[in-house]
C-alpha cells in the first residue's frame, strides 16, 4: 500500500530506481526498489490510459492496480498529479 511519505520519496527521486539506490538515505527507507519500479510502471500504464493509447481492458485493469495500491481517495489524486507531470515531460 502506497502512503504520502511513499510518493513523497518516489517524487523526490524522480521515480528513478538507481537514484533510489544511490540515495541511502530517507528516500531508501521510506520506498524499496520493489515498490518503485511498481509505482514506476503503474504511472506509465496510466499515462498510456490518459493518452488514449490502451485499449479498455488495460486501462481497467490499471484503474483497478490504483485502486488496490492506493486505497485512499485523496492519495488517487495525488498520483493522478504525477501522471500529469509525467504527462508533460
């Protein structure tokens, strides 16, 4: 399960794993590697959703990843704003 302080070390990384890695500090024990490459690849099928660029079934099934990762409502729209940021890089 995803909490703030989570996003808040993957947002401070970049959701880059190696820079997780090299961080050892607060980031690493906030977030494990397993945890950001799952964050990482959710936000990028998100993204392809936003785009337009999945079909249904994969966009629904990345709908439910959110929702069994980040239970809370306020949490959803925390990483739908990384996925806009994500969206403009």
């Amino acid at each position: 399960m995803m909490t703030r302080r989570k996003l808040a070390a993957y947002h401070s990384i970049g959701g880059d794993v190696d820079a997780l890695s090299r961080s050892g500090g607060r980031s690493r024990d906030d977030l494990s590697e397993e945890e950001c490459r799952q964050l990482s690849g959710l936000l990028q099928r998100l993204l392809i959703c936003k785009r337009g660029l999945g079909s249904a079934k994969f966009c629904e099934t990345a709908k439910k990843e959110l929702e069994a990762l980040v239970s809370d409502g306020n949490m959803r729209f925390l990483v739908e704003g990384m996925i806009s940021e994500e969206a403009s890089r």
